[in-house]
C-alpha cells in the first residue's frame, strides 16, 4: 500500500517542472544541490510568436523521461535512493502541468516514496536557497516573472506576506508586449536586454509611482501605452525612431520602480537580507542596479544564478525539501491548477 513515510534528516528530492515551455528535473540532498537539467521548446516555439500549449504538451511528454533520467545520472544516486519527488502542479498551462505532475505521481508511487505537490511561485523564491546554502528567513523578496510582480516578506520557512504586487501587466509581460511592438523575437524579455545594451535612456518614459516608494504596487499598462503612443507618433510623423534607445529607456522605467521598492521596504521593515527570483531577475540591468542599491544600504543581497532565475527544478526541489521537513506530502488525487493565488 502506498503510504507510511518516515521522514528523514536530508532528503535526496527529485525536483520536475512542466508549467511552461521549459521541461526540466533537478536533484537536491537536504540544501545541497546535485544535478539540475532543463530541455527547453522555446526555440520551436519561437516560430509562432509566443507559447503554444499545446506544443509545450507535447514536448514535455518528450522530454519528460529524458530529464529525470540524466539528472538522476548527473547526481549520481539510484532512482531507489530518492526520498521523495517534488512537481509543480500550478500555476501554468493546464496541459503542460498534468504531464509533469502525472509522471511525477507514477513515479512515487513506484518507489512508495512522498509526492510534494510545489507552487510554482514558491519556487521562485525557493532559488535562493541553492545559491546560499546558509540563507534563514527573514528576508524580502522582489519577485518578477512573466505572471507576477511582487514583493513579500518571508518570515518563515513556510510562511510568507504579500506586501505589494501589480495593479496590471507583470513586469515580465511588460517585457515580452515591448518586444512585439519592438517587432523582437520570442522569448521578448532576453531580446529587449541584448537590444538595451546598444542604446541610451534618453527618453523619459513613465515610471510606476516610483516618487512614491512606501507605495508598493507597481502598474506597468501606462509603461505599455508610453512606448506604443512614443513608436506611433514618430510613424505618424515619419520620424525614424532608434529601436535600442527605446529599449533601453523601457528598461530603466521598468526596473528602477522594482529596485528601488524592494530597498525601501527591506529599510522600513528592518530586515537585512534581499532575495530575488523569476525570469525578469535574470536581467542584467536589474541585476546590477539591484547589487549597488543593495550595497549601497549596507543590506545582504542574495542573488540566485540567471539559470535558477528563469524555470527550472533546482527550485522545484528547494521547495520541496522545504514541504518535505514540514511533512506536506499531496495526495495521489491532487490536480494541476493553471491559477493559484500568490497568497
Ligand atoms: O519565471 P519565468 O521564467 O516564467 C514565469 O514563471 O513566468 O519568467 C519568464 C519571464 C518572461 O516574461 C521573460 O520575457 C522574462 O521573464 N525574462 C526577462 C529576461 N529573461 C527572462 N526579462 C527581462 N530581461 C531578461 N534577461
Ligand atoms: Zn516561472
């Protein structure tokens, strides 16, 4: 019969990711991360503008196999020396999510070991964890993916605060509707950045209330519009515009209100450590403004590798070590949820 688990010190945790069009397995040992592996489609998706569900379906199922078995070999363990198996059921794309969790499910049942059923979005702030194997709550975090903005207070291991989040777009969709107006390629974000680096913020695009920095929602929809009715304008008037300076200045406007909150907040709460997590925080722009800010106020940045940044399952197994101590193992019913709330 399935069941019965005797929870042990430090797990050996299997991690897999499928929300997306990244199809990845990772293995960690208590904190200590062991192998990680990642088959991407995002060039075959690329073709179509964006992300195909069901393209993504497909390639996980492909993939899915594949993944787990080198990053077992990677981590040099056996399958049977796993503790317990670590999926994201939610957020993401329905289809997508039941390929990995479903795999996921077989396999713990098989070797009667634990599911963990991971937030995606807890995983993202879980990728601290492998970049700093001391790292103790509490921390604050600035969180900017393709679906969420947000800062949250950790307090715990297992418990965190929504402190503020978007009122609209997340920073990351911001990211990829620039890039279409920009006519860039899929994935939008990595493009704007190469593209940034060729140009200068000079135009004076909107900022999301940065004046304000104890206000801690962001909006990114008067960003949006700035650089459509900016690209309009000069069409109309049959103005040459420089592509890379409005990349660059998009890219000022979206990221200082990110830093510059993030800071603030860690100062007003009196809490000394920064994390960051998500695929906007693979920007090298935010990267470096939020280092200096950091230093700056004399506060402890922890800064999570571009590659733990964008989707991946070391997170998902950082998480699930998390789950693991705290004995929230998924029933072998439980179903993928393509929303899941932040809180
Ligand atoms: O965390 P993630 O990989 O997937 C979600 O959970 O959403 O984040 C993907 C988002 C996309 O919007 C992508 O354009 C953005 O992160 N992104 C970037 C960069 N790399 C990825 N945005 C700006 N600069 C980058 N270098
Ligand atoms: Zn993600």
């Amino acid at each position: 019969m399935y069941g019965n688990f005797k929870i042990k010190e430090n797990p050996v945790i299997l991690g897999i990711e499928s929300s997306c069009d990244e199809t990845a397995a990772a293995v960690i040992r208590g904190r200590k991360l062991l192998s990680s592996v990642i088959i991407s489609s995002a060039t075959e998706q690329a073709k179509y503008g964006g992300v195909v569900p069901e393209i993504a379906s497909r390639a996980h199922t492909e993939a899915v196999d594949e993944v787990v078995k080198q990053a077992v070999t990677q981590a040099r363990i056996r399958l049977d020396e796993l503790d317990a198996v670590a999926v994201t059921y939610g957020a993401g794309l329905l289809g997508a999510l039941l390929v990995g969790l479903s795999f996921a499910k077989s396999l713990a049942y098989s070797l009667n070991i634990p599911l963990i059923a991971v937030n995606h979005i807890r995983g993202h702030l879980a990728a601290s964890y492998i970049c700093d194997e001391m790292l103790e709550p509490p921390y604050i975090t600035l969180l900017a993916s393709g679906g969420h903005t947000a800062i949250l207070h950790t307090k715990n291991y297992t418990e965190f605060e929504v402190l503020g989040g978007t009122s609209d777009d997340a920073a990351g969709e911001a990211f990829d509707k620039v890039a279409r107006i920009l006519g860039l390629p899929y994935p939008g974000g990595p493009n704007v950045q190469r593209l940034a680096e060729n140009g200068n913020p000079v135009i004076a695009f909107p900022q999301s209330l940065v004046k304000n920095s104890s206000n801690l929602q962001f909006s990114y929809s008067g960003l949006k519009t700035a650089v459509i009715n900016y690209c309009h304008n000069a069409e109309q008037k049959g103005q040459e515009i420089n592509p890379a300076d409005v990349a660059a200045s998009f890219q000022r406007s979206a990221i200082e209100p990110l830093v510059k909150k993030t800071v603030a907040c860690a100062l007003e709460r009196g809490v000394e450590t920064v994390t960051a997590g998500g695929g906007v925080v693979a920007n090298d722009y935010l990267r470096s403004t939020l280092s200096s800010a950091c230093a700056h106020a004399g506060l402890k940045l922890v800064l999570p590798e571009k590659k733990f940044c964008t989707d991946n399952a070391a997170m998902i197994a950082a998480e699930g070590s998390i789950q693991y101590k705290a004995g929230n193992f998924a029933d072998m019913s439980i179903n993928a949820c393509a929303h899941i709330p932040l809180k």
